[in-house]
C-alpha cells in the first residue's frame, strides 16, 4: 500500500513537468537577433547649381556646354582652373586690355564679378561632353601628329601635353577632346598669326609656326575624334 501510494505521488507530481516539456518541444525556436540592417547608401553628391548668368552663355555654347556651332568651343568637361584663366584673360584690368583679345567675349563677360566667372568655371566643368567624330581622310596624319608629332620640324606630339585621349591638365593645357576641328583650327592659326597668346609660355605660338594648314586641319580632325 505504501508502495502504491508513493508511485502516484511521483506520477502526479511528475505530470507537470512532462506537459511543459512537450509544449516547449513544439514551440517554435527562439527568433534569432534580427541582422543590423544594412548602412544606407551615401547620398549622390548634389548637381552643380545653375549659375543665373550662364543663360548668356548659353546662346552660343548651349547650356550644358556642349556647341553646336563649330565656331564656338565646346566647354562641357573641362577642367575648371582653366575655364577660369579664360574667363579673367578676356577681361581687362584696370587700364590694361585683356590678354586674349575677343571682340565678342569681351561684351559677354563685362558685367561678370570674380565669384560668377568662378560659379560658370565649376557649372560647365561639371557638364559631360558629347563626343566628336573624326573623318576619314586626313585621320591617319592627325593621328601621327598627335601621338608623335613632326620630329623633322621639332613639333612635339600633342598629347604630351594634352593627354593621350585629350583630357587636357588643368590650368595649363585644355581638354581637346571632341572639340569642334573648326574651332581648334581657329585657334592654332591665332597663336600662328600672334592674335592669341595666352598660352604658358608661348608654347603653342611657337608651335603653329611650324604648322602648315594642310597639317593644322589633319590634327584638328583627329583631335574631333578623341575620346
């Protein structure tokens, strides 16, 4: 009797602990610590304002920069520091003249102040620049003149100084790439002729003296295609 008595005691007191453990077996498994959500991506640097007076310059360079007229330079792309030593080149000081004389610059940029000139400088920079297309008929020449230059005439290859895709180094050499042919013929016959000479040292004056036209035009097509 004693005996019987002592094994239902253990059987009820047992019970509970046999319910618990089979609802603990079927609960589900404890969550895990939930992964630290992922780090939001930095934001995308803010697009250059629009500076108010680039709608002037707009009329002949078009308002991202890129020109359509091939007597005005393309400006998408360049570097800024240059951009800028332009702009203060067309404009005189005091009572010196500008040291690049142009007519119609000179009117554009009369009213500018130092911060706008710097404002269009970092606007058209930031712009990206469409890409040319060179012919095919003088490409060849272009193409050596460019990347070797005229050795027999001590012409040196263009892109030592412009990069080899004519992306230009800041403040002293442009960024030629795509530009318009016309326009880079334009200017290569200013630096022959002395009307321009406001290059560093007066190393393109020197050059495109020994520069014949033929040979002006081939790397001014090459230079259209570059990219």
């Amino acid at each position: 009797m004693g005996y019987t008595r002592s094994l239902l005691t253990f059987l009820f007191a047992a019970a509970p602990l046999a319910v618990a453990f089979a609802q603990n077996a079927d609960a589900p498994a404890a969550a895990e610590t939930p992964a630290a959500a992922p780090a939001p991506a930095e934001a995308a640097a803010p697009a250059v304002a629009v500076p108010a007076t680039a709608a002037v310059c707009a009329a002949c360079h078009n308002m991202d920069g890129n020109s359509i007229l091939p007597e005005y330079p393309k400006l998408a792309g360049h570097h800024p520091e240059y951009l800028l030593k332009q702009l203060r080149d067309f404009k005189p000081v005091g009572d010196k003249p500008p040291v690049r004389d142009n007519a119609i610059m000179l009117g554009m940029i009369a009213a500018l102040s130092d911060e706008d000139m710097v404002e269009l400088s970092n606007y058209f920079a930031a712009q990206t620049p469409t890409i040319g297309e060179a012919k095919p008929e003088t490409l060849e020449l272009g193409k050596n003149i460019w990347q070797g230059g005229i050795p027999a005439k001590g012409v040196p290859a263009c892109a030592g100084c412009h990069g080899a895709n004519g992306s230009g180094m800041p403040t002293q050499y442009p960024r030629l790439s795509g530009q318009h042919p016309e326009y880079v013929v334009a200017q290569i016959q200013a630096f022959q002729t002395g009307t321009r000479k406001n290059d560093l040292n007066g190393v393109m004056q020197d050059i495109a003296q020994r520069l014949t036209p033929a040979e002006m035009q081939a790397v001014a097509n090459a230079i259209a295609g570059l990219h």
